[in-house]
C-alpha cells in the first residue's frame, strides 16, 4: 500500500461513472491526495534504487559468505536447475468493459474447492461494499468511533487531537484478530492507521499553514488501534465494544523501545534519546502479521515524508527517498524532531517492524532493528521445525527487494509468565537474508510482454544471501548496525533482485509455500531502468503479479528455493495475463494485488490497491491454489468508490477487510465529497473495518 500514483496516460484514460444521491460525475482515477500524503509522489519520482544489481553473478561478488552458509557450487547449481454489506449511498455505476464474469464459481462444471464457494461479485464502481448474494456485511469500527467508555462521540465539524487519541484512527489498513474466549464471541483486533489526507478530514484545510489543532490532530490520528470486538450469536454482526478492557491507542507519539542488534548505535541518538533505544510513535504502518505467541507485528512503510529536510547529500538518505524540503503534514513547526537539520539522526528510528502485545496494554511497543529497516509493507511468520520464527517481508518500493529473517531462538509454547517473556526476544537476534531470483529460461525468451517462455512457465530457482546476524556483519564495508539501519544499501550490495514492489510476502499455514504480491511498476523496461526478468516479466507492470515461492526441504530457515508465477494479473481479456493456467474466460479481472491471506482451508486470498486502472473498485479475491482449478481467481466483495481493500482476514464465521480512503477521487473535499459511505445520506466518507458473513453458514462454503 504505498506508490500509487497513476501514469498520466491511465489518468487520461480514466472513465466517468455515474452516481446518485448527490454524487458527483468524477474521473474513477485515484486522487492525487493518497499519492501525495501516503508515499509523497513516490512513482513521479525517480526510484531511490540506483543500483546496477540484478544478476545472480554479482551474489558472489559482493558478498562474502563468512560462515560458510552459501557454496558456490551450491548456489551455482541451483541457479541452473528449474523452481523446485453495509451498503452506502449509491447506486451502481458503468464498469469498463471486461470479460463476462463467471456465474457462480468456475466453469467445466467443477465445484470450486471448499472455502470458495460463493458466486461471483461482478465488478462494479459502486459507492458501497458488494458482497455474495447470501452474504450481508456490517461495520465493526470507523474513524472516529469511540473506543474508550470516556471518549467523545465523532463531530467532523469540532474535532480534537484529545478526542483523536481516544478514537479509532484515520485510513485504517492492516487488520489482525485473536480469539479472547473458547466460544468464538469475543475477540481482540488490531488495526494500523497508516496515514492521514487531511485535506479531506478538515473543511477549508490550508496545505501550506495549517494549524497546529489540526496537525496535532493527525499526529493522533496516526499508528493503530486495539479494540476488542464482539460477534452476535444470532446475527453473526462484529461490533466493537468502547469498554474492552484491552483496549488501547498507539499514536506517532506512544513511547516505544528500540531493540536488536543496531539498538543503541551512535546513528540512533538524539538529544531527547542519547540512549539511542527509546523513540516516540511509530508512522507510515501498512500491513503486518500475528504471530504464533499471541502478538502483532506491523510495518513502517512510507516514513520519509514526515521529515523537513535540508539539502540532502548524504547517499543513505537518498535510498530511502529523503528530499529537500518542508514535510507534507508540517509536523516539524510543532515538534523539532521532524527536522532533520535539528535532529538528524531521528529518521533513522522509523521504518521498522514493531511488535505489539495486546493483551498487555500498558507494554511499550517495540521496533525490531534486527529485522531491518526499508520501506516495510508487513511481516508474517511461520516456524521451522525446531520452532524458531521466520518473517517474511517485502520492501513496497519499485525496483526493491524481499526479505527474511530468521530467529537464533525457538519459541516456547504456553501462556505462562516465563513463556510470554521468552517469546518477547524472538526477534531480537537472529539472521537478516535478503532475496536473489534466478529463471530457469533463456533470457531471449523473457520478452517484457508477458508471453509464456516455451516451458509455458515463469519459474525458477533462488538463495536467501545473508546480511547480518546479530554479531556479524556479511556485508563488506558496512557494520552490523549499517546493515541493520541502512539495509536497503546492504542489500544493493548483496546483488538482491530488483522486484516489482513487493508488498505482502506470506508463509500459506498449511502447505509452507510463500506467496508475494508484487504490486505493479510502470517504470520496468523505460530507459535506464531495469528491464523484464523472468521473477517480473512484464515491462510497464500496470497491475502486478504473485510469486510462489517453495523453500528447499519445505524448511523456512533453508537459503535456497524454488519459485514461480502463479498470477500476472489485469484484464483477463489482455494476453499479457496468467491466471495459473486456468481458463482466463473464467475469472474476475484483478489489479494491483496487495495483501495476501489464507483461509482455514489453505486457500490464497488477494485485496487489491490499484489506481483504477482497470476502471473498477478495490476487491477481495479468493484464489484456488491446487488441481484442476489452480489459478481460478474469483471477486468475493467490492469497497465503495475511491476506497482501497486492505487487511484481509478470512476465517469461517466472518471475514474482515480495511476500507481505507473511501471517496479518495480526484476533486473530492468535505465540501464536495465523492463518497458518503459508510454512514450515507450527506455524511463524509469515513475509513472502517468492515465484517461479512454468510447468512447460511460458513465463509465460502
């Protein structure tokens, strides 16, 4: 969820729908707020990455494999060898032309697998969540929702950054859920607050001089949110419950601790911290994971402008986007730290992965140094077979890379007081391994146009290659703690393949494959820029594509693995599209995948984040991974106009998606908005968590 500025030409081809109830006729094309305020015009940019990496030669290189963990011959051989309803206001609008979408599940006759079987949502421009007929769907939590028994009631007109602190944040994304008792009623749900468009929560705002209510405000409006949720046994609704005892704002000013093996380094201090392991909030979080031990990780993602800038010559600050200039939301006029010519060391404590116990509200979260610091979309894990954690992360920037950590210490099981203690140090020590992908066809056949090379398969081979671990630095020139602050640079040294924006990476619980959703990068093949490789085939990757990936042995911690495409996403009527080798008549056009999960039945489910390229909301998608049907992707709900899908969990009494940014289309503002969803009538458009079940049983069965 971050880079999604359109190219100009699909902004010109962006379509007009029609809407009632007071909408406006608008361009269904993202609004230039979200690209502006979530990664400050990332894609109008040149890429940070200017390395020329990107071939498997430059592993052996660059990087000396001091343990003794890669051989060459080993790696060589690999290389070679082949990859292992709440309904808002609205009626429906006039999608773009697609192919007809399929009736109920796929065709030939065939069943879908159990878990997706639903009929098809056709896609749609609606200003409204669409579901299954036989589904219904509720709000569980919106902006401004109380969730303390004291908090104020949401007035648009008269908010507070008191108010703020103590209500569900802004543009909800990342969404996570443990159970809380053995029937199934109670819950406990996470949610990040990724960003703020202020220009759409405030009537009249002022970009340039904005007052310091309203930056305060969305200081507060920011990090996440802990609510415990209640499912009604007759209804089956999800509703938040204001008086949960665990229930807890995290702001961008929430004291947090800094932990691992770059905690403490002189590049992490500050004259209010010259510890150098204690920072205040935590910005930009996108997705995330829960853990096996009952946490929530989440990624900072875009962190680098929320900081004014001087002239920026130092070349680590570049990899990571820093520019010169005031910031976008001008938090520095009310805080210093958000100066980088005061505080320059103050970036380099964002852009982490930070865990968050929610059973404990008073625990300080903490932001693991040892799993990296980039650009981070989430994190999830999975265990090896001696029950140490393995997190799988992606770097959400063009041309970067995918990662993963390993943990030096295994889990403990239990509830107990010395387990939940133990397992708070899981990810502070460990290996950091960024990704190398190598295809197994001859390069003359990966075209840029999407055509199958003669194989009739993208596929191939890998190696994890090690940065660091908690003592040793596997990366010449850099230390542990340059690896583990500035790991974009290790990882440029390291020769890691340049991907497509890879957003969500996650372990399937079931059968261990990891599937990454490269997101989309217009910029592959233009003039000096990378070019197609056999991992991201396409050039000018409009609508993105997923990767599986099986580590050798089926082993998380293994350095090797196999890979392959199992969707290139777009119009199914486009021949540069791959459904997995399934019949492209039968499947729902899909852009932009973004957040993967798994239902209970290991099947693959994909929301989306697109520019409207295709001229249709955001989605979830169910996705058949094994027989006959592989590759059938099929539309299970749509969010309303303007809005993002976000944060997918699907379990089998209710699946939950984050609508973020509804409305979010070019020209909206309070005093205009293109959305009135979730609340209708003249209301603003508000972000939600939103829940839908199944009238008549379990979720897609």
């Amino acid at each position: 969820m971050a880079q999604c500025c359109p190219d100009p030409a699909e902004a010109d081809a962006a379509t007009e729908a029609g809407r009632e109830s007071g909408l406006r006729l608008l361009p269904l094309g993202r609004q230039g707020l979200t690209c502006r305020y979530r990664c400050g015009d990332a894609c109008s940019r040149p890429e940070p990455n200017t390395s020329s990496n990107g071939y498997f030669g430059d592993v052996l290189r660059t990087v000396l494999d001091r343990r003794g963990a890669l051989r060459a011959g080993a790696v060589l051989g690999l290389a070679t060898g082949a990859g292992l309803a709440t309904t808002g206001a609205g009626t429906a609008g006039t999608a773009a032309a697609t192919p007809a979408t399929p009736e109920g599940g796929p065709g030939g006759g065939q069943q879908p697998p159990r878990g997706l079987r639903y009929e098809t949502v056709a896609p749609n421009v609606d200003d409204a969540v669409r579901v299954p007929p036989g589904y219904a769907s509720n709000v569980v939590v919106r902006w401004g929702d109380p969730i303390f028994p004291d908090a104020p009631e949401f007035d648009f007109e008269n908010q507070s950054a008191a108010a703020q602190a103590r209500q569900f944040g802004y543009n909800n994304d990342f969404c996570g859920i443990l159970p809380l008792d053995g029937a199934g009623k109670r819950h406990i749900m996470y949610s990040n607050h990724e960003y703020t468009l202020e220009p759409l929560m405030f009537r009249g705002f002022d970009e340039e001089n904005p007052t310091e209510e309203q930056i305060r405000i969305g200081i507060a409006a920011h990090g996440g949110a802990v609510v415990e949720v209640v499912r009604d046994r007759r209804t089956g609704e999800l509703h938040h419950d204001r008086a949960g005892r665990l229930n807890r704002r995290i702001t961008a000013d929430t004291p947090m601790v800094l932990d691992g093996p770059a905690a403490g380094a002189e590049v992490l201090r500050t004259a209010a911290d010259p510890t150098g392991r204690a920072v205040l909030g935590m910005i930009g979080n996108c997705a995330g994971g829960t853990t096996p031990w009952g946490t929530f990780l989440t990624g900072e993602e875009n962190f680098d402008g929320y900081f004014a800038s001087g002239p920026v010559t130092d070349p680590r600050a570049e990899r990571y986007g820093f520019e010169e200039g005031p910031s976008e939301r001008r938090w520095e006029r009310v805080d210093p730290r958000w100066d980088l010519a005061q505080e320059p060391n103050e970036a380099n404590r964002f852009g982490y992965i930070v865990e968050i116990d929610p059973h404990d509200p008073s625990a300080k979260p903490v932001k693991h140094t040892a799993l990296g610091r980039f650009k981070h979309e989430g994190a999830t894990v999975a265990l090896t077979r001696d029950g140490r954690p393995v997190v799988y992360m992606g770097d959400d920037e063009r041309f970067d890379y995918v990662y993963k950590f390993v943990s030096d210490r295994a889990m403990r099981r239990g509830n107990s007081r010395a387990a939940r203690e133990h397992n708070a140090g899981l990810l502070a020590s460990g290996t950091l391994y960024v990704a190398t992908f190598t295809g197994n066809s001859p390069a003359a056949e990966i075209t840029g146009d999407g055509a199958l090379p003669s194989d009739g398969r993208f596929d191939g081979g890998g190696t994890w290659t090690p940065l660091a671990s908690t003592t040793t630095s596997f990366v010449d020139g850099m230390s542990v703690a340059d690896v583990f602050v500035f790991t974009r640079l290790a990882a440029d040294r390291a020769g890691a393949t340049k991907m497509d924006r890879p957003e969500d990476v996650e372990p399937n619980p079931r059968t261990g494959k990891v599937y990454i959703a490269c997101t989309n990068n217009s910029d592959r093949g233009k003039a000096g820029e990378a070019g197609a490789d056999e991992a991201n085939p396409r050039h000018a990757n409009q609508h993105g594509h997923v990767i599986e990936l099986t580590e050798q042995g089926d082993d998380p911690a293994a350095t090797t693995f196999g890979w392959d495409i199992l969707l290139v996403c777009g119009d199914p009527a486009d021949p540069s599209t791959y459904f997995g080798g399934f019949d492209k008549s039968q499947v729902s056009p899909i852009t932009s995948p973004d957040n993967v999960a798994f239902d209970q039945y290991g099947n693959l489910w994909i929301a989306t984040d697109s520019t409207q390229a295709l001229k249709i909301n955001d989605g979830l998608y169910g996705v058949v991974l094994e027989g006959p049907q592989r590759g059938s992707t099929r539309l299970f709900a749509s969010v309303p106009v303007g809005s993002e899908c976000c944060g997918p969990v699907v379990t089998e009494n209710f699946a939950l998606v984050s609508v973020q940014h509804p409305g979010d289309l070019d020209d909206a503002s309070p005093e205009q908005p293109a959305s009135h969803w979730p609340d209708g009538g003249a209301s603003q458009p508000r972000p939600a968590v939103v829940a839908i079940r199944n009238l008549h049983g379990a979720i897609g069965v």
